[in-house]
C-alpha cells in the first residue's frame, strides 16, 4: 500500500494480433476505406488498443471510461462501480477517474467522506501489472484531490514523490499524444494545480460534467439532451490536440447514481444504436458509472466499425 512499488516484467503480444488489428482500423486514420470483413473484428477488451495504428490521436479515439472509478463503497447514495481496477481494464476501460485524499503523507482513494478502502499505490500496481501483461495499451488517468483542505503545492509534492518510484510509468507533458507515444504508460490528466500533464479544463480539454442531476425526472430534460449534444460536438471534431470527455454520470438530492446510470445506459445505447458504425464515429472519452463489459464494448467497437 502507499508507496510501496512493484517491479513488473514486461511480454510481448503476438504479431499476428497487431498486424489483423492494424489492418481492420487503417481506414480510421487514413481515410482510406477498410475491407467489410475486416471492420468487423472487433478485439477483446484486454487487448483493444493494440490493433490501432500507432499514429492515432488519443483525442481522435472513442475511449470508455469510469467516473469515480475506485468507488465500491459507501452503499447506494456513494457507490458509482461494481468492478474492481483489474477488472475494469480488463473488460477495456481505459480512462480512469481517481481522488486522492491526502492523509499522513499518502493518497488514500476517497468518494467524498467515504474511504474506498484502496490507495493511490495500489492503484498503480494494479495499472503496472495490467500495461506490463499489456503494453500496447495505454491508461488516460484523472488525478484529483478529494476530501482534502491540504494546500495545493503540498498534494503536488506528494503527487511527485509517486511519480518518482513508479519511474516511466506516467506520461507528464502538457499535450495530446498520439497512441504509438505512450503504449505501456499512464497519461495524466491534470485536476490539482502543480500536477504535470494535460490540465483539467484548460484549453486541450472539452468536458460535460453535469453531475447534479435532482431527480430521474432531470435526466430526460436536462442530463441527456446536454450528453448527447456533447458526443455529436465530439463527432464533429476534428483537432487532434482537443480532448472531448462526456460523463453519463449523475446523481442529486432525489437520484442515486444507479438510477442515473440505468437511465442514461439505456438512453446511451440508443444513440449508439442511431450511429453509422461503418464510419467509425468519434465520441472521445466516455465515462460512465456502473460499467459492464458490454457496455464498455459497445464504445470501444466504434473504434473498428463494430
């Protein structure tokens, strides 16, 4: 726990999975029309990213995520996840939302008040462990404070003190890479003053967060319509260099996050169902509460016209 690092060997995948999976996405990143067959194929969770070309923006990508992703407890009002951090990256997760409290010099993983009974070390190993098993892959990482009134320069020394015993493991610069940059690493993304990486709601980043959401009824008038506007802005994009992040998740005096999410899950999946998977939609990075494998499939498919 805490600080304590794990050292990983690293394995390598099979040629034959890189060269089918380059094959099937080319026509994302090219142009250039990809054979019907080969949009099709659709890889495992575990591996997905390692069928894009390394060329690919991470902006230009359609990415699943959790918010709040190390929430399991607290009962209903504080719960947002059912599976585990392994589990997760597992089903192809690859953005995770993570808030640390600093306590006795360590980053203890909070949901509000709520202590989710892991630490922010953990939380790495477990990130390691899968990218060694995995590193054509890559993790987009939210750091924020959380339950804290610790001045900012202090969270940011902590912060670097991690960042120094999981040597290379997070990727810092203040930029969007492409995929082929940073397979095997985590990128930061910046939500506490002093922390290096991609600066929470600076310029590279364009974000729906309307999280206080009152009542189910709010959901059909205000959550949704504000969701979806977000993923066709993202649709339309086109800057390599602008990260669009949409969260389905919410919650509010009258509705608990499981509510919103069943509500705002099945409105998801009709408007993927609406989109021409054929032309490979962009949607950014998506992410959600309660995720299942399924759902975290029917995103990252988008990726390969599935």
């Amino acid at each position: 726990m805490g600080l304590t690092e794990q050292r990983i060997s690293r394995r390598t995948l099979g040629r034959a999975v890189l060269a089918l999976g380059a094959a099937g996405t080319l026509g994302a990143v090219t142009g250039v029309a990809a054979p019907a067959a080969a949009a099709a194929q659709v890889p495992g969770g575990a591996d997905w990213m390692a069928a894009l070309p390394s060329g690919s923006p991470l902006a230009r990508l359609t990415v699943p995520g959790t918010h709040d992703t190390c929430s399991l407890h607290g009962g209903p009002i504080t719960q947002t996840q059912t599976l585990s951090v392994p589990d997760q990256l597992a089903a192809g997760v690859r953005f995770l939302d993570i808030r640390c409290r600093l306590i006795d010099g360590v980053f203890a993983i909070h949901h509000g008040p709520v202590f989710q009974e892991i630490f922010f070390g953990d939380v790495l190993n477990q990130c390691q462990a899968f990218l060694a098993a995995h590193p054509q892959e890559t993790l987009l990482m939210r750091v924020k404070q959380e339950y804290s009134s610790a001045a900012a320069a202090d969270f940011a020394a902590v912060f670097e003190g991690y960042r120094a015993r999981w040597a290379g493991l997070m990727w810092g610069e203040s930029r969007v890479p492409q995929l082929g940059e940073v397979r095997g690493r985590i990128v930061l993304l910046a939500d506490s003053p002093g922390l290096p990486g991609i600066g929470w709601g600076g310029p590279l980043t364009d974000i729906e967060d309307d999280y206080d959401i009152g009542t189910i009824f709010e959901i059909a008038s205000r959550k949704w319509p504000e969701t979806s506007a977000h993923l066709n802005a993202a649709r339309a994009a086109t800057d390599p260099q602008r990260l669009f992040l949409t969260f389905t998740s919410s919650s509010g005096w009258g509705l608990w996050p499981r509510q919103a999410a069943d509500a705002m899950g099945s409105r998801l999946n009709g408007y993927l169902g609406g989109l021409d998977h054929g032309a490979r939609p962009v949607l950014g990075t998506v992410p959600m509460d309660f995720v299942t494998a399924d759902s975290v499939r029917r995103l990252y498919a988008l990726n390969f016209g599935g």
